[in-house]
C-alpha cells in the first residue's frame, strides 16, 4: 500500500480506529472525565455542521446554535412525552431532534438563498437569527403534554439516554453514555464525509469556489446551498437531541452569543473544510480547558475565548488538520509537474466530429438564437440598446465592434448573467427570456466568458467533469464524456493536474472543453483566441469552423486575422446597436466599420 | 389629534435613537466594507466612559467629547492591532471583531459589575394637549440629524473625505496617487468608533450603561445596514426611519413585541425583495 492510498483513507480509517479503540475500552474511564468528554464530542458533532455550511459551501453561518437549541428543545418536549411510554428515549431525541434543526435550517436557508442576500448579508442574518431566539426565549413559556418550557427557568426532566425498552429500563451510566455519543458521531460524521465525497459535495466545493461558474455550468446554486444548509441543520439538531439528553437540562443561554461564539473556534483548531477537523478542535479545547481547570464554564472563558478567537483568525489560518495536511503533502507524488510537458492543442476533426455527433444524439438537433428588440441599461449607459439579431448553424458568427460597443454586454443577457430590461430572447422555438441562468444553460445554451473560468482546486478531469455530469447526471457517463473532451484537448497527460496551474491560454482550452462537455444547441465564446499562440490561434478557428457544422456558434473577437480565417457571418455593434452585418471580405471595404474602428469622426457623427 | 401626535413625535425619536447606534457601524460598513461585530461593544465603551467621567465630577455634557475622543483612541488601536491585518478577508475580520466584542463585553463585566447606575434624565417635558412628553429623547432628532449631516460634509467636504471615498473604490489607485490608504482607513475605523463612542455617551440618560447593552443594540443596527445595502448613509437613514420608527408606531398602539415583529418581518419582506439591500439600484453614492 503506497502512501497516497494511505493519506486517502485516513478520513475514513482514522475515525474508525479511534471508535473501536473507545469501543475496546469502554468502561476504563473515570466516569466524570466520561461525562465531560461526552460533551466534547456532542460540541464536535454541533462544529461539523458549520464546517459543513462554512469550510465546504463557503457561507459562514452563525446561527448553528440556533439549529442546535431548537433541535435540542424540540427532540427533548418529544422525549419528555413519549420515553415513558416507550422506555427508549434516543429514539425521539434524536430524529426529532435532526428533524427540527433541518426544518429551522430549511425556513432561513430559504429565505437567505433564494432572496440570493449576499455573503456578507447571510452571516449578519444568521447571527441575528441566533440572538433573537435568545432574547424570544427568555420569556418563551409553553407547557406540552409533560414537558414544561419555563423561559429563563429552562426546561428540566430531560430524560437521559434510555437503550432498553419497556417500564424498567434506565439511564446510561456516564461511561456508557460517553460510548453512544461516540458511536453515533461517528456514524453520522462517516455517513456525512462519505455523502459529500460523491457528486454533491463536489458541486457544493464548485460553489464555494466559483458561484457564476457553477450556475453558468446548469446547476440550480440555490437549491444545492438550501440542501447542504438542511443538512447541516440537521446535524446540528442531532447534536441538539444528544445534549439535550446529556444535560437533562435546557436553557435560553444555548442561544447565548457565548455558546454560538464556540462553534467558528473548534472548526478554526481543528482546519477549516476537513469535517473531522471540527472533533478534532472541539476535544482539543475541551481537554485543555478541562486538564487546566475550571471546564467550560470557568470564570474568565468568555474573556480567553473571545481573544482566543482574535489569535486564531489572525494566526492559525489552516488550523491543525491543515498544518499536517500540508507535511503529508510533502510525501506526495506532484502531479502538476505534467503540465510542463503539455502539448499544444491539435484540432482532430474525426474526434470533434465524433463528439458533436454523440452531443446531438442526446441533446438534440441544433438550435437557433434569436433577440427580440433586447435592452439592457446600466443608469444612463444602454450596452444593449433595442438589438434584433437572429444566429443559426451552419456557419460561424462573429461580433465584433470597437470596446464598448456591447458585445460582452450582450452574450451576457443571452445566458442571463446579466436581467434584460426588455425584449426577448428565444433559443429555438422557447421563449427563455424569463428563465433564470442554468435553467437557459440546461436548454442548451452555453458560454464562455472573457476571462477563463476554471475551478482552479480542481484537476483538469474534474473541472470537466463537472460541466459532463451536470447534463448527465450520471457519474458513468459523465465519465466517458469528459475523457473524451480530455482527449480532443490533448491534455491526457495532464488529467490530475490542478487546474490552477495551466497558463492562462491553457485555461481558455480547458474552458472551451468545459463548454463541450455541457452539449450545447448554442454556444457563445467571448474572446477565446486571448493569451493564446499564433498556432494555438489557427486550432481555435479550426475548432470553430468545425463546431459551427453542427451548432449555432458567435464568437466575440477583436483579432481580426482570427475573424477571417472563420469565413462566416459578422455583425458589427456600435454604442449598444446594430452597425451592420455582412462578410469580412464586405466589412473590410466598408468605410463607415473603418471610422468606428478608427474613430473618424464625419461618419460617427451621421449614425 | 394630539394623541397621534404625540405617538409620532415618539416613534420619531425611537427611530432617530436607532440611527444614532447605527450611524457609526454604517460608515465602517461602507467606507471599509468591514461589519464591526463589535460595534455595540463601542458604544458601551463610549457610555461607561461618560458614565465614569460624570461620577468623577465632569459635567454630562462636557463628558460627551471624552467619550468620543477615548473610543476614536481604542478604535485605532484595534484597527492598527487587528483589522489591518485582516483586509480583504471579510469573513475573518467580522469573527475577529466577534472575538473583540465577547472579550470587551467580559472586560466590562469585570471592572464594572453587571449592574451600574444610570444618570438622571434632564427632567423637562413638553405637553401636547394633555399628553406630556419628556424633551431629552426628542432632542434626539437633533442629535441625528446633525450627525447624519455633519458625517455628510466630511466625508464629501474634507480632504480626509475624499481620501477615504477613494481608497475604498479603488485601493491600489489610490495609494498610487499617493494616498497612505492604511492612515485613511485607521481614521475611519476610528471616526466609526468615535460615532459609536458618541451614541453611547449621548444616549446615556436613556439607556444605563450596562455590559451586554452592546448585543441588545446591534441586532436592530445590523439589520438596518444589511437592508441599507451599498449606498450606507442615506440608505441607513431612510432604513432606520422607516422600519424604527414604524416599529414603534406599532408597539404604540400593541405591545413592544408586535413592534418587534413588526420590525423583523419587515426586514425579511425588504430582503426578499431587495436582497442586496434597499439602495443597490440608486445612483447616490454616499
């Protein structure tokens, strides 16, 4: 077994060894260090889910505790009612516990993501959301069956962890109690890494890193943040349930900003995006706080922790798990080395032809693209002012225009990157202008923009990958579409090299790559030729040309050589509007395009 | 009539309190694109700070400008200390600033205890037909309307003002043409705390100076910037006037939780509909 295969599996086999070893000696602990410890672990469990929302979807979340108190409240009315009937009290705790932290969770994911509130706004939310439950429960009375929720007097008669069934069974002892918390930590920390390893938490990372590229590549951003925020709410309720039954006891002050305060420093130790980092931080700072007196609920915590936290963010950016992460690397084989000899791109019109030809069978026959009277103003600036342009397959189509004529303006109100102000946009026969973007890239229209879109933590395969499946939807296939663009591009060699270190013209072609892997009815390419080679250049048109056989293709450029060598349709823009169309051969001895070119005025002026 | 006057009178300087804790956190906000989470912790600073000047014998009034002057101090050095450090990583600084305001709420708790005394309100009211309304919390409009327009003229009439506008539009520009960017933004951190530090103080006859008085005031505070959006002053202005002063029409005639109600459903309907804030399409910048 080499050390990679190692590295790879310690996600997985650390956690475990670590299980069985508590499962080994269970029973040689001093029962109060059990019960203490127990709690650590809860408080791990309570960490991960902010790491969840934070270290993988990108979206810093205070308000983790709101979702863990109100699982804890919520599992332990549930258990207060029906462990006496039953005996067993983990079986209410727990999953009403997770099911009211993900329904919470749901309610503000909601309303966060799909107002689309940015980043700054979504913390400030949910930090709000937390202090409100705090100042609400205060005064929050309610009597439900046999629980009593009494405000500032907190909620008592939690029962503890009841395994057996029936009238006589009883409460865990604390080493027992320390085990079950273990156990099902683990369990839903391996059932979480292993969820987010597959095709979600891919999606997620590509998220986090780029939002607009993930959307522009047909994923619904919102739907998949509401569900990694959902799941995230559900462990946090889960760990809820699990205290509650450890305390027996709740008050408001798990609202507490103090509380809240615990949950970014434990995933800061333990390394931000690791998942077990967050154990790792919350035993590490329960254990010394403990060996050093005074446990959690010392005299001066909230004086240390609040400049623990300073230290921390200013300090100790990867946190521990990222620290050791970085040594193992060391060990690593460098894939990236491979990207020094990379070849450049050869266009094989077999292979391109083959490709198209599989696209169309699942996508379907090309489309058109069509702007009605399309208007886009930025306050007094119009880019896109009243343009009707019709695109279709067969040939190429250039947009060209002087800067500022509109032409990024307008491919971007196609794909929806930017709302129109009116008009229309049809692709084929469907009105899309309505459509939000990856539902307009899902029906077949796709784009790559100026600057090169890449995720650059990604390898070469992954980043089309992702472009492959999220048409797909099926791990197999995507596979085999994305190793054969992989293939076209050339870049075989290079199929685990990050992303991140191509140069800029190599980026452009895995761009391009990631357009083909979408299988789209119309494509639009914004200046791919820039940071490219003259040969590099000559592959492109030929690309192009070949391309535009089978789908509607228009592609902004300002390299005019590249534009002739296309030999197809060119509209001009000028100030947001139609200038003219016509062939390259037409435009070149057309004088009124020189003089916007130039910036003559006589026929400027006479537009 | 008169009782509805006297009910808007009141809700207007609930509204313009609001502003006056908000004023402080807005110019940060926009000018740094820093959330200060320890914002309301500043403003503690700045009450205990005129508290203890008027138990030593200053005047209220007088203990005012020490209040500002002493919070600008502690503002610069956490600027210097920790908020430099952190540009560009918005997410670190707001939890470093959350750190800053645990361990300042805890500092409070140690020197000062939990309970302080208040100082008497300036006992003059004013009648409205029979209705008779104390005069302190409506000088309160005073108060933020001058604030809002004397942050209005620095900040587009000085030279620092326009340092500081062009140091957050376009940093490197900036230090280009020779702005020290890092001394623009330690005066605005500081200017930002001083305006905390002012409505600490300046509000001290209305609310005590206690040591958790911080999160009670940044809730509504963060709520208005956050709905304000990117044009900070005026659109906390209008913000804090709309969704302050309506709450307090409601609880005026319920009770203070339908005005809270009120006032978070608001936000949430304002977020839904403008999620990136109520003055992301104007064209007034400031």
């Amino acid at each position: 077994m080499t050390f990679e295969n190692l590295y790879k599996s310690f996600k997985y086999s650390l956690p475990l060894a670590l299980v069985v070893m508590v499962i080994a000696g269970h029973g040689a602990m001093d029962p109060y260090l059990a019960y203490v410890a127990t709690s650590w672990v809860i408080f791990g469990l309570l960490a991960m889910s902010l790491d969840l929302v934070w270290g993988r979807g990108g979206v810093l979340s205070l308000g983790q505790t709101a979702f863990y108190g109100l699982g804890g409240y919520f599992g332990a009315v549930v258990a207060v009612n029906m462990a006496p009937v039953t005996g067993n009290s983990l079986i209410w705790l727990l999953p009403a516990g997770a099911l009211f932290g993900a329904i919470a969770a749901a309610l503000v994911g909601y309303l966060i993501f799909y107002a689309r509130t940015g980043p700054l706004q979504t913390t400030i939310l949910t930090y709000t959301f937390t202090l409100v439950l705090w100042t609400l429960t205060q005064s929050f009375k309610l009597t439900v069956g046999d629980a009593v929720i009494g405000g500032d007097n907190g909620m008592s008669n939690i029962p503890g962890y009841i395994l057996g069934f029936g009238e006589g069974a009883e409460s865990a002892d604390p080493n027992l109690m320390f085990l079950i918390v273990v156990v099902i930590s683990a369990l839903a920390y391996l059932g979480v890494v292993r969820f987010m390893d597959g095709s979600f938490g891919r999606i997620i990372d590509c998220i986090r890193l780029d939002e607009e590229k993930a959307e522009l590549l047909g994923y619904d951003v919102r739907k998949f943040q509401l569900y990694n925020f959902l799941l995230a709410g559900g462990v946090a309720g889960l760990a809820g349930g699990l205290y509650a039954g450890w305390a027996n006891y709740l008050n408001p002050s798990i609202f507490s900003v103090q509380e809240a305060l615990l949950v970014p420093i434990y995933v800061l130790v333990g390394g931000r995006g690791t998942l077990s980092g967050a154990f790792v931080g919350a035993l590490l700072i329960g254990g010394v706080s403990f060996w050093l007196g005074g446990g959690a609920i010392g005299g001066q915590t909230t004086l240390i922790l609040g400049i623990t936290l300073i230290i921390l963010v200013m300090f100790l950016k990867k946190g521990l798990l990222g620290a050791l992460d970085d040594l193992c690397q060391r060990f690593l084989p460098d894939y990236n080395a491979a990207a020094r000899d990379m070849k450049p791109v050869e266009v094989d019109s077999a292979v391109v032809s083959k490709i198209m030809l599989d696209a169309e069978a699942v996508a379907g026959p090309a489309k058109s693209l069509q702007s009605r009277d399309l208007l886009k103003r930025f306050g007094g600036v119009v880019p896109v002012d009243h343009v009707s342009l019709s695109f279709g397959p067969g040939t190429p189509h250039s947009l060209i225009g002087p800067n500022g004529a509109g032409k990024s303006s307008y491919l971007k109100v196609c794909v929806g990157l930017y709302p129109q102000d009116g008009g229309q946009i049809l692709l084929g026969d469907q009105d899309i202008s309505s459509l939000p973007m990856y539902e307009r890239v899902r029906a077949g229209i796709a784009v790559k923009n100026q600057k090169p879109q890449v995720f650059p933590e990604l390898s070469v395969q992954e980043n089309l990958w992702m472009a492959a499946y999220s048409m797909s939807r099926e791990p197999e296939k995507a596979g085999e579409v994305s190793s054969a663009i992989l293939h076209m591009l050339g870049m075989d060699k290079q199929r685990e090299v990050s992303a991140a270190v191509l140069s800029h013209g190599q980026q452009q072609w895995l761009d391009i790559g990631m357009v083909l892997c979408l299988a789209p009815r119309v494509i639009l390419f914004d200046e791919p030729a820039a940071g490219m080679t003259n040969e590099e250049t000559r592959e492109l048109s030929k690309l192009v040309r070949l391309l535009s056989q089978y789908v509607t293709i228009i592609v902004i450029e300002h390299d005019m050589e590249f534009v002739r060598t296309l030999d197809g349709a060119v509209t001009v823009l000028h100030q947001g509007r139609l200038f003219t169309q016509g062939s390259i051969a037409k435009l070149r001895n057309d004088e009124r395009v020189l003089d916007i070119y130039l910036g003559r005025r006589a026929h400027v002026q006479n537009l | 009539m008169d009782y509805l006057f006297a009910v808007l009178l009141s809700s207007l300087s609930s509204a313009s309190i609001l502003l006056i804790a908000t004023i402080g956190l807005a110019v940060v906000f926009g000018l740094m694109g820093v959330i200060n989470l320890a914002h309301g912790e500043f403003i503690m600073f700045g009450a205990y700070a005129a508290l203890t000047a008027t138990q030593q014998g200053v005047p209220f009034i007088l203990s005012i400008p020490i209040a500002v002057l002493l919070t600008m101090i502690f503002g610069a050095l956490v600027e210097i200390l920790i908020i430099r450090r952190l540009y560009g990583r918005m997410f670190d600084t707001m939890l470093a600033t959350w750190g800053l305001s645990l361990a300042l709420y805890q500092c409070a708790v140690i020197i000062f205890g939990t309970v302080s005394p208040g100082i008497g309100m300036p006992q003059m009211s004013i009648a409205i037909g029979e209705y008779s309304l104390a005069v302190y919390p409506l000088l309160m409009i005073v108060v933020a309307a001058s604030m809002l327009i004397g942050v209005y003229y620095l900040l587009t009439k000085s030279v620092y003002g326009m340092k500081a506008r062009a140091a957050i539009q376009v940093p490197h520009m900036a230090r280009a043409i020779g702005i020290n960017s890092s001394n623009t933004n330690t005066l605005t951190f500081a200017i930002g705390c001083g305006l905390a530090g002012f409505a600490g103080a300046v509000l001290l006859p209305i609310v005590p100076a206690t040591p958790s008085m911080g999160f009670a005031f940044v809730i509504k505070s963060f709520l208005i910037v956050v709905v304000a959006g990117p044009v900070t002053l005026a659109g906390s202005a209008l913000s804090a006037i709309g969704m302050g002063g309506g709450a307090s029409v409601i609880s005026s005639f319920m009770t203070s939780v339908a005005g809270d109600i009120f006032f978070f459903a608001l936000t949430l309907l304002l977020l839904r509909f403008y999620p990136l804030g109520i003055s992301s399409r104007w064209r007034f910048k400031l």
